[in-house]
C-alpha cells in the first residue's frame, strides 16, 4: 500500500501495528489543519506549537496504549482533541494572564508559492495577517462555531450538539460570523484579489 | 410557487449540507435570482479567502511529535 494515497483508516490501521513511517504521513497530511485550528482560538504561534504536540502526544499514547477507536474517523477526534486542549488553555490564559511579547510577522505565512514576485508575496502575507487577525476578534460564540465548521469541518448538526444549541442558532452565529467579517474586510479595505488566490 | 430561500439555506448549500432537493432548488434559483445570485458570489469569495487562512507549524515540532512516537514502545503507555 502506498502511504500517499492511503486513507486516514488504512494508515491508522498500520501505525497501530507499530508502522511509524504511516504515523508521519497521517501528521503530515493534517498538521496544517490541526495548527491552523489552535492558533485561531490561542493567538500565539508559540502556545500554538507546544498545544500541536500536546494533541498529538494524546494520539500516540491512545494508540500505543491499545485504545484508539477504529470506529470514529481520526480527522474530526484529532480536530476534538486539538480544540479541547485549544479552549482548555484559553481559560486557564484568561484566569491567569500572561503578557506576550510578540512580532511573529517573520514566521507567519510558511506557505511556499513558486514564480511570485516579492511584492505580491507581501500583499499576500498581509491580507492574510489582517484576515486571521478578524477571526480572531470576532465574538467567542461566532468564531467557535467558524473554526469548528469551515476549519474543522464539523457539521452544523455536530457543533450544535458539541456547543448545546439548536442547529438555527448554530447556523445564525455562522451567518453572523461571515456578515462581521465581510464588512470588517470591507472597513479595513482587505480586498479579496483572484490574482492572489486563484 | 416560487421558494424563497434564507441566508442560513445558503451556508448550509456552500457547506454542502443540503439535500438533493434543495440543492438542486437552490441552483435553480441560482440562475433566476440575481440578489440570490450575488449574495452567492459574495459568500463564496469570503470562503475563498478564509481559505487562505492555513498556518503551518515549524518543522520543529512535526519531528518532535514523530520522535516522541518512535519513543513509545507499543501497549506500554499506561492506560
């Protein structure tokens, strides 16, 4: 079986057979969207990093230790994991918190786009830093149910269980969230450019 | 009779959480309605952008991650 189009099934299946190199296609194949998901809720691309591991320190320990479900599919049980240890530390951040020192500008954006030239490059990295940054502010309730359904690709049905409201409310915090964004995209002039994303 | 579509059936289109019926209804009033139409066009191009919304982590913490499961032994994390 080929590791590259083996599905998150197969490759599970053989890491809990000892087959690391299955492992490290599985964390390759979704590291982007489990850290895009933790640094949306933390804001630190540090705290980010070190929650990445703690994720995936938990997958390793349920696998090894004989535990892991083969019923349930790994994305959305690493994305639950990820998110739980994401809101865990936003609590503990907000009862206990911590002043960071941070530019971070120089590490955002690790994307690599072939033939750009260096302006377009910049005009990219800063649409893309102002746009996380409204998801970021945008009210708790909206943002959970955006990262949860766009990021983590939750069904509205699973994140109205998972956050106890019904579906309508889950649906008009969602609509809610991309009218705020939309118009903080139109207040801050970021325009969407088709030449930068095609 | 015309059906009149809600912003909330519209997200649940561009997610795919339609049924066959309304997404086949929806399409329809896709090409019929212009607003239906634009306020489509406009959503879609929010998605685009969120899009590109995707961090990586460093390289750093990927080989810690695949270190520390090399380091476990199979069965021998306590349960």
């Amino acid at each position: 079986m080929n590791n590259l189009t083996a599905s998150d099934s197969q490759l599970m299946s053989l890491y809990r057979n000892g087959n690391e190199a299955a492992f490290e296609q599985i964390v390759k194949r979704h590291k982007s969207k489990v850290f895009t998901t933790i640094y949306l809720i933390v804001k630190d691309r540090y705290i980010a990093e070190d929650l990445l591991q703690d994720t995936f320190i938990k997958v390793v320990n349920t696998v090894k230790s004989g535990r892991y479900n083969e019923e349930g599919k790994f994305l959305p049980w690493v994305l639950r994991i990820a998110h739980n240890l994401a809101i865990d530390h936003f609590r503990k951040a907000k009862r206990y918190p911590t002043i960071v020192m941070e530019d971070g500008s120089h590490v955002f954006n690790t994307l690599s786009f072939a033939d750009e030239s260096a302006e377009t490059e910049q005009i990219r990295k800063e649409v893309h830093h102002k746009l996380r940054k409204l998801i970021q502010d945008l009210p708790d309730a909206q943002k959970e149910v955006l990262i949860m359904r766009h990021y983590m690709k939750m069904s509205f049905q699973e994140i109205a269980d998972v956050t106890q409201v019904s579906i309508n409310t889950a649906l008009g915090r969602m609509r809610y969230a991309l009218i705020n964004l939309r118009k903080s995209m139109e207040k801050y002039n970021i325009a969407y450019d088709k030449n930068l994303y095609p | 009779m015309i059906k009149t579509f809600t912003p909330d059936d519209l997200i649940r289109y561009m997610y795919h959480e339609t049924t066959d019926a309304e997404k086949a209804a929806i399409e329809q009033a896709l090409v019929t309605d212009t607003d239906f139409a634009h306020e489509y066009r406009q959503l879609k191009t929010l998605m685009s952008s969120l899009e590109t919304v995707k961090e990586e982590p460093s390289q750093k913490s990927v080989d810690a991650i695949l270190a520390y499961s090399k380091s476990i032994n199979l069965h021998s994390v306590p349960k």
